[in-house]
C-alpha cells in the first residue's frame, strides 16, 4: 500500500471465511472478513439469538461506545438489559455489512482476485454486491456462531431491506422478523437521492477514479455534500421546522464573509450549520467507495423482481411472523411502502401485523426517542417469545 | 476581463438605470442593468400589463425561442395569443431577475464599486440581494415603460416570492396578483435543499474562490450536482416513479463499466440518466455565482420577519386582489405553506381566492399541462378584468 489512509481500518473484532461468498453478479468474493458485535448470552438451546441489521451509514456498534468516533451506540435506547431488545434475555448479533467500511470486506480491503499490484485495495474494482449478498454473509456468521435458527432478525430502513431478504432467503431461520422504516424496493426518488450522492463524490477530483488512497486523500468535499443531502432525506419537514425553523447564527468569520461585513457569505442559518457539521463529521467515519457499492446494492434492491414481479409470490408458504413498522412522517421510505409490502404478505396468508406509529420525526425516527415504537418492538418481541415457549 | 467566459453573456435587450437600486443591505449598485422581453401590445391607456415573475433557474423568455439553449420559452403554454393569459389583450412583460445571469445586472456583471481590478466581475463580491431588491429593479423596469399600474402580477415558486413582495411592497402598483407554488417565507427545509447545492457549487475546485472566470473554466460538476438534486425537489415521488420507476438503461460504457462486465458502473437506471442531462444542460446556461447569490435571497425571504412576526399585517388594509394557487403533490411548496398564506390574507380581510390543484406532478406542475391550472390563471384574470372594466 502507497500510504496510510486518512481514515483507517482499525482492528474489529471479525471472522474470516477463507472461502469467501458467492455474490449475485457471479463473481466469487474470497477471502471475506465480517466484523460483528454482540450483546447478551446465548442459551444452551441457542434460541434467543437476534440479528440486528444496520442502516446504510450504520455498523455494528450497536450498543457500546464507538471506537473510532467515541460516541455511543447507534441504538444503545433500543438494545440493552431491559430494553426493548432486552439482552438479559436475547442475545444479540451485529455486524458490519459486507461492502462496509468498519471491518467487513469492502472497497477498502486487499483486493484479492490477483488483478491488481500487490498489496492494491479493491477500490471501485470491489464486485457489485447487493443485499442478498450482505445477508449471505450474515448467514455464513450466524451460522459460525453454531446458531441453526434465529429468534429474530431486526432492522430499519436499508436494515429493513436485509430483514426482508433474510425472510425470503432463508425462511426457515428465524421465527419472526421486524422490517421497520424499509420498503420492498427501492423507489425512483430514492435512486435519484443515492444518484445526486454518487455524482457528488465522483465529482470530488480528491476521489482519483477511486484511487484516493493511492494520494493518502479522501474525497471529503463530494462525501460531505452527498451526506448533507442524504441527512435532509432522513429527516421530516416538521422536524427540521421544529429543530431549526428560520434561526440564525454567526458565519464562520463571525457574521462576515470573506469579501467584508456585507456578503453573501454572512450569518447562515442554523440548519446549514448543522448540516456542514453533519457533512463533515462522516468523512472522518465512512469510505467514499464504500459510500458508491453500498447505495448501487440498496438501488438495485425489489423483491418482487426476483420473482417474477409478484410481490405476494415471494412469501408465499412463509411460517415467519411479520412485524412491518412505519413512521407516519417518513416520506424517504413511507408508510405506503410499508402498506405494499404488509398487503403482499397479507395476500400470501403470512402471519403480519402492521404498525404506523405516529411522529413527525422522519425517517430517522426509528433510531429516536419514540415510546410508542419502543413499546412495539418489546411487545412484538415478547409475544413471539411467549408463543414460542422461550424461557 | 481576463478571459471570455465559457457562458456568455450575450446582448439581450434591456434597459439600465444609471442610479441603479439601493438594496436591503445599504448598499446602492449603480448602474443596473435588467434584461426583459414583452409581448402582446400596451393598450393607450396603458392599463393591460401583466408583469411574469420568473422562477429562480428560470429567465424573461417566456414565450420564445431562447437565444441560448434554443428550446421554446419557459412559459409557452401560458403566455400567447388566446392562452390563459392571452397576449392579444394583455400586454406581458417579464425581466431576468437581479442577481441573474440572462441579460440583468449579476455576479457575472462587471465590478462597479472601484475596489477591484479593471475590467474585474463582481463574483462573490456581488453585494447580497433579497427578492425585495429583485422587486425594486422590476419597480424601475416597469415605470421606465410608462407604465403607472400593472394590470397584475404573476409567479411562480420564487417568481411567486417576487408577487408576494409586489404586493407588499407596492401594493398601490397592481390590481391583482397570483402567487403560484410558492410559500410567504422559505422553510428550514428549504433553506437545506439550498445549503447542500451551495456547497456542492463550492466544494467544485473550478470554482476557485468563486473567481472562475480567471481561469477560463466554471464548476461545471459542482453546478451539475446542485442541480440534479434541486431538480429531485422539483418532482413528487409519483411523477419520478410514473416517469422512470425502476426501468434501466444501459451504461455509458454499454453496459460495462470502467472495471470491466461486471461492475458498480454498469447498467443505470432512467432517473439517474435523466437527472445526468439535467446537470449537464443546466451548466451551459446558469452562472454558478448566480446560483449563489440567488438561493441566498430566496433563503432570506421571510414576509412576516418584516412585518414584527406578524404575516397579516403585510397585507391589512390593502386592496389587492389574491389568487393563491399550490400544487397538491408539492412537496417543495406545499399546499400548506400556501393554507398558512391564505389565512393571513383572510385575516387581513383582503380580497382571496385560494385554489389547490389536483395534480401528482409536484412543484414542477405550474410549468407543465394542467388544465385545470390554466382554467384557473384564465378564469381569474378575466374575473378581474371584467370587475375592473378593462375593454
């Protein structure tokens, strides 16, 4: 390798497979390292075990402190003793999605198919991988773990779409699953936002075709800018209304801009503030290539296509139950999403309830304080619990 | 100047002011120059002029040819000879915006206040304009034609902001106004949309400091990004899906990308070559430091900030007659934000009629075929006329 990258790998706790996985375009990806956590003990029966799996920019630090940005958990409100996903009595499984950049293999790992120099990254040579992909490799862990059969696989939004690929791929793994803040494809307005992301970071001459690190550079201007836009996404109208409304604050220079006290360059507005904080705060924590392999694999995401364009017909025989959760102001992935997704099962006769939990916090509400969403995902989870006879 | 910019400017016909306009920000820019086109004929009693509000990528060609692109005038299906606003009885005048980059004192203008070089533009040292100021220059346009009152005033989305400023701050210049697609303050949100495409404009090294006309070039990517996602904002998530849903095409490289068959750069969906040509059109006819500038003004206008907080008492005694027209699939502008602009209008007892179309075209809808908007536009101003006894 030319250089240390800015940001660096770092040492997470990983399993390898020196035998890689077979990825939907044909390619076989060999070796293949995921990194994963996990939380609570698991029963000499192994049945109280949930995947967790994490949104796009999300990884598996679920629950503790991060080790690279030192804040805690993405969901350590929902994963805990006591909490909803209560570890003094599940145990918990999180891991790094394959194409990620927090351990698992991705764009930033060796690349091993004998193509490039020695010691080379796979950069945007790395396979397109989708997320049945991702969740083979969720699979080949579980199943390292000596686990045949999963309590629960849990997850919001691009998590969600894993959670129902789980279902579809393997539905004799797990007793239930909760797809949550997801949908089961991915909608033309979400394939122009990852788009708009995508130019933005090609876009950056810092990004070198993908060799960034050849130059010891990251393209943070074009990923700050596609995570800004992504951040507007991921939140509602009312939210950025009730967090920021019209408020000002000093620019930069102290409410001067660079051509004196009158400029357009001025006081900005609290929202852009936050934003730029937003932008370039990921930088430090995300992987520009990875950034570009892991929105193609959530683009490319419809169930139904896999199966003859029949939503229903994917679920058809299912004895999984389905707890399908949307947010009432999420307009990224909204409840008619999820209305589609729980009419299909309905029509397949699968056993699924359907919540529409009410919040004008957007997308990002399933990773906020919502009680009633809280209340859901503990009752869901004790009820299967209880009809399965869990101890 | 040290270079012939890649957009030229052109010789569009306009009138300058040697006074020019002092601006909200104590600054007073001498000359001014604004860019307009007219059609239909002023009648002798110079009572049938209908000032056309631009929106903010939008210019004064209305209903022509345009001079640079060569596509037909932005408003063609509105503006002509027996169209809803029908140019054999009302004479239409439309002016490229201050701050604009078609013909109007801009960014791109040269540096008139002595602090920079010969010869040097004003770029980022253009002085930060409001859409009051755009109105202020429109004031002066619209005198300079002899004209004492306008017929009304019409516009949409920011040319909808211009009609709210008329209306307040002329209100003794216009019979009647139509504020479309628009909202009496821009929203946090909003403000967001613009913050990510500003610093997209920015983060492009092309742009250099915003004094890229030194170097023959423009921040062709920067601009094309900012772009592409605006133009996501300007479309609801049902005209993208009815468009293009997930339908593919196939790649630049037919099919492979730049690593070969199997790539993250293959085949692409229709939305993201869509939005591809939007970015790139969009950068041979718009100047980046416009850009800037002008989202700035849109982001500062806030009606009632200007009135103690108080949105009706902009409008409390005046006999201006409104009618309020959003979109019902307009996410940009929602109808809301158009309900919370009507109320005040009631509340200050003036005279408002207040119609939302039923449409799933999003913001965009004021420019495309509605029927309904254009019984509407035509419905109420020859409502006006008659109640005003225009011949």
């Amino acid at each position: 390798m030319n250089s240390t990258a800015p940001l660096h790998i770092g040492n997470h706790p990983h399993v390898s497979f020196p035998e890689g996985v077979e990825l939907d375009c044909g390619v076989t990806l060999a070796p293949v390292d995921i990194a994963y956590c996990t939380y609570g003990r698991l029963s000499p029966k192994k049945d109280n075990a949930i995947l967790i799996c994490h949104a796009f920019t999300g990884d598996q630090y679920v629950a503790e402190t991060h080790p690279l940005t030192g804040k805690p958990g993405w969901w350590g409100r929902m994963v805990g003793p006591g909490k909803p996903i209560d570890t003094d009595r599940f145990f918990v499984i999180c891991s790094n999605v394959l194409g990620g950049c927090m351990g698992s293999t991705g764009p930033r790992s060796l690349r091993t198919d004998g193509q490039g120099a020695p010691d080379e990254l796979w950069g945007t040579a790395f396979p397109p991988i989708t997320i049945r992909d991702m969740v083979r490799a969720q699979y080949k862990l579980v199943r390292s773990l000596g686990i045949d059969r999963l309590f629960a696989v849990v997850g919001g939004s691009m998590g969600g779409m894993q959670v129902l690929e789980w279902a579809v791929t393997y539905p004799q793994m797990m007793l239930a699953v909760m797809p949550i803040a997801t949908a089961p494809f991915h909608s033309a307005q979400n394939i122009a936002f990852n788009e708009v992301g995508r130019q933005a970071i090609i876009a950056d001459p810092d990004w070198r075709g993908g060799r960034y690190w050849e130059a010891d550079v990251v393209p943070a201007r074009g990923l700050a800018v596609a995570r800004m836009m992504a951040h507007i996404t991921y939140l509602s109208e009312e939210a950025l209304t009730r967090k920021f409304g019209r408020r000002m604050r000093s620019g930069p220079a102290g409410g001067q801009g660079p051509e004196g006290p009158v400029s357009m360059f001025g006081d900005i507005f609290e929202v852009e503030s936050y934003l730029r904080y937003q932008g370039s705060s990921f930088v430090r924590r995300f992987d520009a290539n990875s950034y570009l392999s892991i929105t193609r694999a959530m683009d490319w995401f419809d169930i139904a296509a896999d199966h003859d364009g029949e939503l229903t017909s994917a679920f058809v025989g299912t004895a999984v139950r389905f707890c399908v959760v949307s947010f009432s102001s999420d307009w990224l992935f909204p409840t008619s999403a999820a209305r589609t997704l729980a009419r299909a099962l309905n029509r397949a006769a699968a056993n699924v309830s359907f919540v529409e939990i009410e919040t004008d916090k957007g997308h990002d509400a399933f990773l906020l304080d919502e009680p009633d969403f809280d209340r859901t995902v503990r009752g869901f989870l004790c009820g299967v619990a209880e009809h399965a006879g869990l101890s």
